[in-house]
C-alpha cells in the first residue's frame, strides 16, 4: 500500500510540475489598466512585466504605458508588443542579467524612447531585439558593458534608432549582428565595438559585430564622431572585430575608423558591398604605441564598396595619428 501511495504521489508531482511549465509557457498580458492578480489573459490583462512574467514566458503589451519603471531581467522571457498596436515605454531602460544570469531574451514590437539606455546587456545568453524603435536615448540606444566578461550574443533586427548619442554600444566580450536597421541621427558613433582593459590572462572573446544591408546617419560632418568604430587597447589581448556589407554609412567626421590604441591586442574591419559618402573622411586607421606582441589596426576594404564625396565642404575634426586616411575610390 505504502509503495502505491509513493508510486500515486510521484506521478501527481511530475503532472503538478508538467502543468507549471505548460503555464509558464503560455502567453501572459499586461495593459495600463490591469492589475497584477490572477494568470494574465487577454480578457484580464495584468499591470507589469515582473509579475506577468511569473505567469507566462511571453509578456504582451497591449497598449502605450505612459511611463514605466525600469526593468532588470534575470529570467529568459520575451516581450512583444501587440501587432498591429502603437506600444511605447517612454523612459523605460531594460537590464539583460545581473552578472551572475545568463538570460535568453528577445523583444519585439517595442518602441522605447527618452531613457539614458534603452536595453542595457550586462550578461546574457543570447538577447534578440527586432521590430523595435528606440528614440532620444541621449547615451546609448542598445549597450553592453564594458566589463562583461562572458560572451553574450546580441541580435539586432528590422529596428530604427533615431537621435540617439551611440546607436549600439558592443563591449566586452559581446558578439553582434545588426541586420536590415537604421540608426538615424546619430550625435557621436552609430556602432561601437570595443574592448579594453581586459586582463592577460582573460579568455573571453574578442568583441565583434557584424552589420547587414543597414543604414548609419549621423548629423553632420563636424565633432569626433564615426559610423562605425572599432577600438581595441591593453594591458590584455583586447581585440576588436567588424564586418560591414551592403551598408550605407554617411554624415559623421570618419565614416569607418579603425583604431588600436596600446598592449598586444588588434582591430580589424573589413567592408564589403557598402557606400560610404559625405562624411569629412571616409576611412581612418589609427594606431597607438604599444609593446610586446604584434599590435595591429586593420583595415581590409574590397569588394564593390562606394567611397565618395567624402572630405567636400568638411567642417574639420581631429584625424591626427592616422595611419591610413582614404576619401575615395
């Protein structure tokens, strides 16, 4: 009898547990309106993402919020907007990991606006964003810190940036793509791929990123900013890596530099398919002092790239120590 009663149990706690995964999975919503009680179904939407997210491993938002508080995301979850609706987290600024969680996160539909960041990734799995608009994020609109130190993947998809100080920030050891977007009305570097102060004995990887059939604008030819910049400095092996296809690159001081500053480590940018045009200089490539190992900036264009009309009517900014500074081809 005993044995039965375990045997009964068991299969009531793998059924219990079965049903809780199910739940889980299910889609939950969230709308102004709501209030956090109850499984968040569309007829009965909750208040916020943190508590739908106990209740469904994909959040919708219905509707616009107003405002909404700041976010740390430790779980993998996805947050969509509801097709078809206007949904725009005004001030909203997500954290992707605390340090110590590797979350599997993508969000989609989501226009988030008027924040210092708007996703910041400090450690994370794999981290999808596509269908978004990110505005007036007066530092970065999509970031990783620079101290992160696992290699988290970060996608970018059929998303517009606009007007914001950095488009994307990819530090550390963070692996990006950025695919079919616009980054419009950049005031400083539209993608920014660093890595620096990495310890000696560090084997995270280099950070990298790779750009598709995009398109980079800045505000103009004055200031120190780039379209696209890679910089790499020690005392580690920092390396920086980007590859730029099918992209269009216009209005900044350098369109595409590539600068190595000092220690062992290297960057390297390859451009292929791609129009560079009216910006005060098309490509740089710098170097710093350094020493022990092969330092390196390195710049491999070809392949059908367009450089033109770049340094006509230039308003001026700092090119001192290049290396390589090409207009035209």
């Amino acid at each position: 009898m005993l044995k039965g009663s375990v045997a009964i149990s068991l299969v009531f706690g793998v059924l219990a547990a079965i049903n809780g995964d199910a739940a889980r999975a299910r889609e939950a919503y969230i709308a102004p309106s709501g209030s956090d009680t109850g499984s968040c179904p569309l007829s009965n939407p909750c208040l916020t993402i943190p508590y739908a997210a106990t209740k469904g491993s994909t959040v919708v938002l219905l509707e616009s919020f107003d405002t909404m508080a700041p976010l740390q995301l430790n779980d993998s979850i996805s947050i969509v907007g509801r097709p078809g609706a206007f949904v725009e987290i005004p001030g909203g600024v997500l954290t992707i990991g605390n340090g110590t969680s590797f979350p599997n996160v993508t969000i989609d539909g989501l226009t988030i606006g008027a924040a210092q960041v708007g996703v910041n990734v400090r450690s994370a799995g794999i981290v999808t964003i596509r269908n978004c608009v990110f505005k007036d994020n007066y530092l970065e609109a999509i970031g990783s810190l620079d101290n992160v130190l696992s290699s988290p993947h970060l996608h970018v998809e059929n998303t517009t940036i606009q007007n914001a100080w950095i488009g994307v920030y990819v530090a550390g050891g963070t692996q990006a793509t950025i695919d079919n977007s616009k980054l419009l009305d950049i005031h400083n570097i539209g993608v920014y791929v660093t890595q620096s102060n990495i310890a000696a004995s560090s084997t995270v990887a280099s950070a990298a990123a790779v750009i598709r059939n995009s398109i980079i604008s800045g505000l103009g030819q004055s200031g120190t900013g780039a379209g696209v910049r890679a910089y790499a400095t020690g005392p580690g092996s920092a390396a920086a890596d980007v590859e730029v296809t099918g992209t269009t690159i216009s209005y900044f001081n350098i369109g595409l530099n590539s600068e190595y500053g000092s220690g062992p480590g290297l960057t390297n940018v390859t451009v292929t398919n791609s129009t560079v045009t009216q910006n005060c200089t098309g490509f740089v490539q710098t170097g710093g002092t350094f020493s022990g190992g092969a330092p390196g900036s390195y710049f491999n264009s070809f392949g059908n790239n367009a450089l033109r009309d770049n340094g006509v009517g230039c308003l001026g900014g700092d090119t001192s120590g290049s290396i390589t500074s090409v207009n035209s081809q």
